[in-house]
C-alpha cells in the first residue's frame, strides 16, 4: 500500500484535521433552517461521525500484530467527541440530545466498519504487491 505524504506529513492526518475542524465548526455555528424532513439532522450526524471515524482509523498508526487496536482507539475518540460536541453546543445556542448522541455513535461504528473492511480488502489484494513505497506530493515550483 501506498502511503502518501505531502512534505512528509501524512495524507491521512491532513485530511482528518481539516475534517474535524470543519466538523467543529458546522456543528458550532447557530441552527440553520430547518429543512422540513423529519430526523434528517440524525441522518448527518451518522454520516459526520462516520466520515470522522473513517479518517481516525485510517491516520493512527497500526500496532504491528495488534491492528484493532488503532480501530477501538478510533471508535473511543470518536464516540467521546461525540458527547463533548453535544455539550459544547449549548453554549451557542444549539442543544444537546442523545438521539444525536446516538447517530454519532451509530455513524462512527459505521465509518470504522467500512475502514476495517477497506483495509482488508487492501492487505488481501496487496500480499501480491511489491514492497510499500513512500510518495511524496511536493509543491511545484512557482
């Protein structure tokens, strides 16, 4: 499997800290207007956590022999965040409810799911592979 860095950070973390900023600042900003679906809130949460989560697992680094470890340290960042999240949303004006609670949870189960099964699938389809190789996205020069 190919790990990909831009100047020797990793893809993976970059892609999870601009997330979760964004994640922070959706959930943070007053109410938008609702729009008129019944529970659609729960259905972004799912998705949002499960985004999250995804990008947790996929930025930690793997344990040699112990791989489900990175996945159950996701799922506890993620399922933690997600009551702290709730919380911080009082103070803006928005409130906390378990039922959204709950679609995080669901949702980073979900995303951490679908990580483990993309990694399967890559560790299967790469034993036939070569070595790991290491690419490096460099800015052009301007």
């Amino acid at each position: 499997m190919i790990q990909m860095t831009i100047r020797g950070l990793r893809l993976a973390t970059i892609l999870l800290a601009v997330y979760w900023c964004l994640l922070f600042v959706a959930t943070h900003i007053p109410k938008p207007p609702s729009l008129h679906v019944q529970h659609i809130d729960k259905v972004f949460h799912f998705l949002a956590y499960a985004g999250l989560a995804f990008l947790l697992a996929w930025s930690l680094p793997t344990i040699p022999h112990h791989p489900i470890l990175n996945i159950l340290l996701a799922a506890f960042i993620s399922i933690s965040y997600g009551v702290v999240d709730e919380c911080l949303q009082i103070p803006v004006g928005r409130t906390a409810d378990i039922l959204d609670w709950i679609a995080d949870s669901i949702g980073a189960v979900s995303g951490l799911a679908a990580y483990g099964l993309m990694r399967w699938w890559l560790m299967k389809r790469g034993k036939s592979q070569p070595a790991p190789q290491t690419t490096t996205l460099e800015a052009l020069p301007g």
